[in-house]
C-alpha cells in the first residue's frame, strides 16, 4: 500500500441529523479530505437512504454503526450496511470473537454479492467515555483501562478484523503490539487553535500521526469552525509539517 498522503488521513465526523447539512459540508471538503463518516445519529433520524446520499458523494464513508448483538443479528447487519459501499465500518469487540469472526465473514461475502469492495472491519474496544471505576462496575476488574484496550485489540486482532478505533493516548501501545498493517483509526483529535470541547484525552493531528495513527477522525475542530476549509486546509498543513 503506497503511503497516504496527510489529507487522506482525515476522516470529517458529520454529526448532524440533517442530511442537506451533511451533504453541503461534505461537498465543499471533497478533495480536501480524506473522507467522511456519518454515525447513529444521522443514520437513526436518515436510515441507509440517508447514508446513500453521503455515499453518492464519492467520499470514502466510514459508517461508525459500532454493532454489537449476537453474531448472525451482526452478521445480517454488517451484510446490509456492505450495500451501502463503506470504506469502513464497526463492532464492538465486547461482542466476543463469534460475533467479530462473523462480522469479518459477513463483509467478505457481502462485498461480493453487491459487487463493492470489501469494508474495513474495525473494533470499538473500551469506549473513551469509561474509566476504570465504570469497567470495575460492568464487571470488568483485571488490569488498568489501558490493558483491557489491549486485551480487546488483540482479540480484534485474532479475529481478523482490520483495526480498531481507538484513543490518541492508546496509539503507541496498539501499534507496538499489533503491528503495521493493522489500522489505527483516531477520534479525540484538536488542534491547538481549537477548543477541547467534551473530549478529556486530545492529541494533536501531527503528534497523533506520528505516533502511529492511519486515520484521524475529526468533527467539531472542522465543522464548528468559522470556516471549515480553512479549518481542514490547516490541519493538513500541520500534519504535512509533522
Ligand atoms: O467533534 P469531535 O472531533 O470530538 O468528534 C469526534 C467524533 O468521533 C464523534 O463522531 C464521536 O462520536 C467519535 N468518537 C469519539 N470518541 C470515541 C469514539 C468515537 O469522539 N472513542
């Protein structure tokens, strides 16, 4: 795989219910970015046909649906959101590996009965929003937050999926254990110049590169800027300046 080029690595979340907003902002970052990835508040108010009129785009699409249900329901789901073309898509690793490996399988055959290219399967391992109070609650008591990352990772890993998602703070340590080829894909990305927001563990776009991430994903830092063009345009340069 030739290496990316910085703006390719920049997925642009569209957190919106509003397809005309979605599609607007998409356009005008076409080319700028690498892509975009729509989640379950758009698609909950919008539904595939919603999603389609991402797709129609020609942005790779990230559909950050995070499945998690028994491994046919996913399965039926993964085979379903395959039509839809992503570049990428996700399960929650909390599924078990039947769930993961039926995920994987459901790509492959999918992609091949709607003539697209097989999506990325990713793993959510532990959501960014949990500590290790409210892992020890759910049950979950062996080890810090950063070893049950690891632990989800690398059963991601055995299970074939392509990568996982992931915090900046937790990049170095996946990319250590996992290795080149598995994707890295990053939320909790700010600029200096931009507002923190609700995200507690940020990183910058360059450091989170060059600790090992493939694909930032972005949102408020590009669409609440005043101008998210410029906004994008000097993300990319940062990165490009390492
Ligand atoms: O606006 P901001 O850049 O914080 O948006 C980040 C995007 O990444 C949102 O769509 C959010 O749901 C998603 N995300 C995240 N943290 C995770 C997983 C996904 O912020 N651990």
């Amino acid at each position: 795989m030739t290496a990316l080029k910085p703006h390719e690595r920049i997925l642009v979340a569209l957190d919106t219910d509003d397809v005309k907003t979605a599609t607007t902002l998409a356009r005008k970052l076409k080319g700028l970015v690498g892509g975009v990835k729509i989640g379950k508040e758009f698609f909950t108010a919008n539904g595939p046909q919603g999603a389609k009129k991402v797709a129609a785009l020609g942005m790779p699409l990230f559909l950050d649906l995070k499945f998690h249900d028994i491994p046919n329901t996913v399965a039926q789901a993964v085979r379903a959101a395959t039509a839809l073309g992503p570049l990428m898509l996700n399960v929650h690793t909390g599924g078990g590996p039947a769930m993961m490996t039926a995920a994987v399988k459901a790509a492959r055959s999918a992609a091949k009965e709607f003539n697209v290219p097989r999506p990325w399967v990713l793993g959510v391992t532990v959501l960014t929003s949990l500590s290790a109070d409210d892992l020890a609650a759910t049950g979950v008591r062996r080890g810090s937050v950063q070893s049950q990352v690891l632990r989800l990772a690398e059963l991601a890993q055995d299970c074939k999926l392509d990568g996982v998602v992931c915090s900046p703070k937790e990049v170095t340590a996946l990319r250590k254990a996992l290795g080149k080829k598995f994707k890295l894909v990053v939320p909790g990305i700010r600029p200096t110049w931009a507002s923190s927001d609700d995200q507690k563990r940020i990183m910058t776009p360059a450091k989170a590169i060059a600790c090992g991430a493939d694909y930032l994903v972005i949102g408020r830092a590009i669409t609440s800027a005043k101008d998210p063009l410029e906004a994008a345009k000097r993300i990319v340069d940062e990165i490009e300046a390492g």
